[in-house]
C-alpha cells in the first residue's frame, strides 16, 4: 500500500513540474523553406522477371525413338545445327516404296502412251472406233496424273526422312532439355496432344523484362522511354532498355489494379538469365536546373480554413487575398471567367476581327496548354514529347514570408518527385514559403485539445498554449 501511495505522489509531482515548466505564452514554430535551384527526376519503380525475347520450343515431326541427342543445356548453336537423330527405319522403307511406286507408274504411263498412239493410227485408218480411241487417251491420262501421285508420295517419304534430323530453327542458346537418347516420342503432325517437346532454345541476345504498374503510374509510361534495370547479381552494373509495349489488360492482384509492362534491353555479355529477378527504374521525365520548394509547402483551397487558423489570420481575407492573386499562376484562364474569355477570343479571331497583343498572347498560351507543349499542366518547356500526354503539375498556393509577414501566394507547378515541386510561376529562387502541417494533422491535433480540454480542463499538462504570436524559423 505504501508503493503504491509512492507511485501516485510521484506521478503528480511530475505532471505539476510539467504544467509550472511550460511557458503560457509559447509560440507555434513553423519551418521556412527557399526556393532553390535543383534538378529534378520523375521516375517510376516496379519489379520485374528477366524473359527470353525469342523462345522456341523444339519439337519432332517424326515419331520414334531418340538415337542421339548432340546438345546439351547451356549450349549456343547455329541455326541448322544436328540436334537430334530420330530413329530413321520406318521413313526409310517408306522412301523405298514410294521409290518402286514411282518407277512402276512411270512404266505404266509409258505403256499407255504406247497403246494411246497405236490406237491414233488405228482410228485414222478406219480400222479402231471412236470409242475405243477415247478409252485409250483416258488410260494414259489416268497413268499420268499416277506418275504426278506417286512423285509426290516420294517427295513426302523424303521429308519424312529428312524430319528424323531435328535441326535448330534459330541461333540460340538450349536453356532446357527434356528427353534422352531412347526416349519415344510423338509426332505434333499426329498427336492431338501436341507431340513431345525435345529442347527449349532462346535467343538471350536481348531479352525483356516483364514488370507489373501501378495504374496510378501507368499514365505517365510510353513506349520509347529509357530504363535502368538491376539484378541482384550484378548490383552495380545496371542495363540500359526501352519500354516495349504496355499490355492494354490490366492484372487484379489483391484487390490492387496493375498492367504489364514489357522492357527490352541487350544482354551484353550474357550475363542475364532466363528468371532473375530484377528492379525497373523507367524514367518518366526530367530537368535540370529548376526552381523548386518541397512539396508539402504546397496548398489547395481545401487548406485555407485550416491555414487561416494555424497563423491566425481572418479567413476572409485570406480568401480575399487568394482570389486576387489568382491570375499570377495563371489560374484566371482555368477558372470559368478565364474560360469565357478564351472562348470569346476565339469566336472573335474566328469572326476576322483583330486582337491585341495582350488577346493574342492569351489565345497562344491557353493553345499551348491545350496540346500539352506549354508549362504548368502542360508539362513545362523541356519536357519530351512521350510525356506529353500526360498532364503534370497544377495550381496550388503557398504562404510565402514578405517583409517578414506571411503572404498568401498562387504559384503553378510542373514536374514533381513528391519531394520537390518545380515552380514554373508564382516564386522567385530566393522567396522562402512556410512548411505548414497538413490540414488533416492539423484538425487532429485541435480535436485531441479539445478532447483533452474537456476531461482534463485547463489545467492538463497536455493543453497546448493558446494566445500568443507564431513564429519561423
């Protein structure tokens, strides 16, 4: 009983230094941030599988059993390299009757040639009837396409014959090998199974890998771009591809939304094999030498309620203040005026009637944003061609510090690593923005003091101090 009465009294003890330590008057500090000149990278990140480009499976048109097999796993072979001997006696005999039925329908034909003629003489003298004459010119016509039969009977006992050498269909390397000498298998010509697979070749020249998007990222891939991809291998040796293709199927995968995409790179020296695993970096975009602010300075007009409490500034005039520095960013030409202005100007080129310089560079502008070559959205200058289907950046607001005093400012992004955020309008490098917390951070922490208020009163030593200044640091 008397720990536990020590225990109590010192809990008290503490939480009365903690409430006599903390200042009444302590102010809220918020970090401030330049805007600085710095490159900037969009990439995206997936895991993939190395696969063979080009893979064959070789398979048998002749059935039969395996005599030698003059390959093995791991070799590289010429295209019409002797993979395998198939037992050759059945296509031999059947070559050799095809051989003897060739010779007696070519005798065959020659005799009916011989009657065909005797009959033609005969029927010019008077002494053989029409009827007959025909007879003898359809036996001949019947010994000939026989002959032409036979031919080609003979033709196919020879390739046949030849199938018994399974030669390689490509120059390329065997990665697997499924059977051994003695071994029966079938014809695919003859099995509706398929027949048996003998070897498994690929050409490891160049491979591809195979990688799963986000469909959040996916938007921002385009055939063409430039990859890095590294295998756990060789860590420090990546390998430069391209992205293939994007397969329009998406894969559902725990209840996670993703689609393939395939990347061809050159297997310099044979070091890639069939199934390593291997990280994927595309590179989306980027630039070099851009104005930048982190991106948690950035601001949405969802944020001014919130951004009007921490700095404890009326929120009428904040929004005020916005409003009237919207067109800084360019914001007047998004928003429904700025739209019925474009859309008059361009009904009023279309009439002939003529535009100012001012109207002119406004048309141009909102024209450049449209097809995706302009800043902001747009992408920004710099930005290639393959990424201009997909729209970065955007308008947003910032409190930058002027004259010491916060100010509320509209600025227009462009590229953006989550990071940092290029700033294409709106800031100077030199104007330094407060990092505010996020306004979901921010309604949580005043619902927990009030929640706190109201059990504990004002005397908690968790209450945070009201009243006072803010100060940046």
């Amino acid at each position: 009983m008397t720990a536990r009465l020590a225990i109590v009294l010192a809990a008290v003890t503490a939480l009365a230094a903690c409430t006599e330590t903390e200042p009444a008057s302590e102010a809220s500090i918020y970090e401030t941030a330049p805007v600085e000149t710095r490159p900037i990278e969009v990439t995206v990140d997936a895991a993939g599988v190395i696969e063979p480009e080009t893979l064959v499976e070789v398979k048998s048109k002749a059935s039969g059993e395996i005599l030698a097999i003059h390959a093995e796993t791991g070799d590289v072979v010429e295209a019409g390299f002797l993979l395998v001997e198939v037992d050759q006696r059945t296509p031999r005999n059947q070559l050799a009757e095809a051989e003897a039925a060739l010779v007696a329908a070519r005798a065959r034909r020659g005799i009916a040639q011989t009657q065909m003629e005797r009959a033609e003489t005969l029927y010019g003298t008077g002494t053989l009837t029409q009827t007959d004459f025909e007879q003898s010119q359809l036996e001949f016509a019947n010994a000939e396409a026989d002959v032409i039969g036979k031919e080609v009977a003979l033709e196919n006992a020879r390739i046949a014959m030849d199938d018994t050498e399974v030669r390689a269909p490509i120059t390329g390397t065997i990665i697997e090998r499924r059977v051994e000498p003695g071994t029966v298998i079938s014809s695919p010509t003859r099995d509706v199974a398929g027949g048996s697979v003998i070897l498994r070749m690929a050409d490891l020249s160049s491979v591809q890998v195979r990688t799963l998007v986000d469909e959040i990222d996916i938007g921002k891939i385009r055939p063409g771009m430039t990859t890095r991809v590294t295998v756990a291998a060789y860590p420090n040796q990546p390998f430069d591809g391209t992205v293939l293709k994007i397969e329009p199927q998406a894969i559902l995968e725990q209840n996670v939304t993703r689609f393939a995409v395939l990347i061809r790179l050159q297997n310099r020296g044979d070091l890639l094999k069939p199934g390593m695993n291997a990280e994927v970096e595309i590179q989306i975009a980027s630039r070099e030498s851009v104005p930048t602010i982190p991106t948690m300075a950035l601001r949405v007009p969802d944020d001014i309620t919130a951004t009007a409490a921490m700095l404890g500034l009326p929120e009428e005039d904040l929004r005020g203040q916005l409003g009237d520095l919207s067109a800084v960013a360019g914001g007047a030409s998004r928003s429904p005026a700025g739209q019925e202005q474009i859309r008059a100007l361009f009904m009023k080129q279309r009439n002939g009637e003529a535009l100012t310089a001012d109207e002119q560079a406004l048309l141009a502008q909102a024209r450049s944003r449209r097809q995706g070559t302009g800043g902001g959205m747009g992408g920004g200058p710099g930005i290639s061609r393959a990424t201009a289907a997909y729209e970065f950046g955007g308008d947003f607001w910032v409190i930058a510090m002027r004259g010491g005093e916060p100010t509320p400012l509209a600025v227009r992004t462009g590229l953006t690593d989550l990071q940092y955020s290029e700033i294409v309008a709106g800031l100077s490098p030199g104007d330094e923005v407060l990092l505010l917390p996020s306004t979901s951070l921010f309604e949580q922490q005043a619902f927990l003091q009030e929640r706190i208020q109201q059990r504990y009163g004002s005397g908690s030593p968790f209450q945070q101090p009201t009243g006072g200044g803010r100060r940046y640091r």
